[in-house]
C-alpha cells in the first residue's frame, strides 16, 4: 500500500470581511499517494490556488485537518517545492545561481546538494546554459530552469500553480512533456493545479474537479489511458475525449456562464 504524502480531511476555510463572512473552501477533504501526479481542475476563482497556500502552511484552516508528509502543514516546508505560474528567476543570476538560490534562502547549500543540483542542470538539457542569464532563455528553457530550482533541494512533494500558462500552445505542449518526465524521473509526488482540462488529464494519475466558490471536491477520476506514458501522446489515447468530456459536463454549468 503506497505511503500518503498528502492527507486533508473536512478542511474549511472562511475569511473575515467587514461585517460578512465568505466561505472560501468548504469540508474539502482528499488524499495523494507517494508518487502520484494529481490535478485539480475547476473554475476561475474557485479556491485551487488557495488549497495550495494551505498546503503550504501559509494560511491555516479554519477547520479541518491537513498533514504532508505525517505532519501538520507548515512544519515540513524544507520538503515541498512550490512552482508558480511565472518564473520568477533573478534576472541579474546566472542559470547554475538561480538553481543553487533555493538551496541558499534554506541553508541546505552543502557540498552534496550543490553536487545534486548541478547534476539536474546537467542531464535535464541545460548544462550548456549553466551560466547564461534569464534574458537570453526562451521562455520553455526559463520554466525547466524554475523547476530544476524546485528540485535542488530534493522536495518530496511538488506543488504546481499553472506553470505553463504563460507560454503559447505549443511551447506549453512541448514543456508539460519534459516537466512530467523529469518529475517521472525523480520519482516525486506532484500536485498540479491547471485550468486546462486536456492538459490535467494528460500528466495525472488523477484528476480532481472542483466546484465553485467555496471549493468543495465534485468530483475524482482516475486516469487510465492505453497510450505511452507521455503527455501528449496521452491525449490521442482512445479514452481521453471520454473523460474530457465527463470532466467539461461537470464543469458545465459554470463554463456556459462564463460565455452568455
């Protein structure tokens, strides 16, 4: 039986104001499997991004209970890595200074990990580029280069927050397939966050559909696809347009909204 990386159980979240109360996540509770790759798709302003924050320990919930890792959120940060929807490499830092700055801010730059984290550089395509600076990147190149950043310091659990979507379609396809082999290859749990239906079901072991605000879990598909196991090869599977289609109905209702 696989070790639970990530346990949350009837989480709720309300913020506070003026004089009204507003419910952001609502008895929310799902689990994520060492080494699973899990998606949480759902509409714009839903509270995925929020659930990450708690994840993360940043905001605590109101009630409920998350642990990562067999502990409470928050007390294990040094062992999750949180990739954001921009970059937000150091323009004035080389490639090889980003990568090592994760392993700086924690004070983990030791001989080994340094040792790991030019390693990654190396075999993930971008040793030739260790000392080029972000501006001379393009913008697939800048998005390996944040996650190699994530992984220097050996996280167990990977928090991704639409990390392509600030790249055109087909540099976005291209990138999605390296991001999910490297992750494949270094055996990490991962939990992404997308609002791409196809782009979800194409990376995930699961896939989990949120409802409007206040997040609460509508629904869980596991994905089973006879097809390589490469993203976008994944989506010319002959069950993918059945489960795009089961995942865009249960979003429906908020979509069609949207569009009137």
């Amino acid at each position: 039986m696989n070790t639970s990386i990530v346990d949350i159980r009837d989480v709720s979240l309300a913020y506070q104001e003026q004089e009204a109360e507003t419910l952001a996540v609502d008895g929310l509770s799902f689990s994520v499997s060492e080494g699973e790759f899990v998606s949480i798709v759902g509409p714009s302003g839903c509270g995925k991004t929020t659930v990450l924050s708690l994840l993360m320990g940043l905001i605590v919930p109101t009630a409920g209970f998350i642990r990562v890792n067999g502990l409470p959120a928050g007390a294990c940060n040094s062992n999750v890595g949180y990739m954001l929807q921009r970059d937000h490499l150091l323009d004035w830092r080389t490639v090889e200074e980003n990568v090592l700055l994760s392993l700086q801010v924690k004070h983990l730059l030791t001989k080994e990990r340094r040792a790991h984290a030019l390693r990654l550089i190396d075999t993930y395509g971008l040793g030739e580029f260790r000392r080029h600076y972000p501006r001379q990147l393009s913008g697939g190149m800048r998005q390996k280069v944040a996650l190699i950043r994530t992984l220097a310091f050996d996280p167990s659990l990977l928090l991704l927050d639409e990390p392509f979507s600030a790249l055109d379609y087909q540099t976005r396809l291209r990138v999605a397939d390296e991001v999910f082999g490297i992750i494949r290859r270094e055996h990490k749990t991962a939990i992404l966050v997308t609002h791409d239906i196809a782009e979800a079901i194409s990376m995930s072991d699961r896939v989990l559909v949120f409802s409007d605000r206040p997040a609460r879990l509508k629904a869980e598909h596991r994905v089973v696809l006879t097809a390589a196991d490469v993203p976008l090869q994944r989506r010319n599977a002959p069950e993918f347009a059945n489960l795009f289609d089961t995942i865009w109905k249960e979003l429906e209702h908020h979509l069609s909204l949207i569009h009137i």
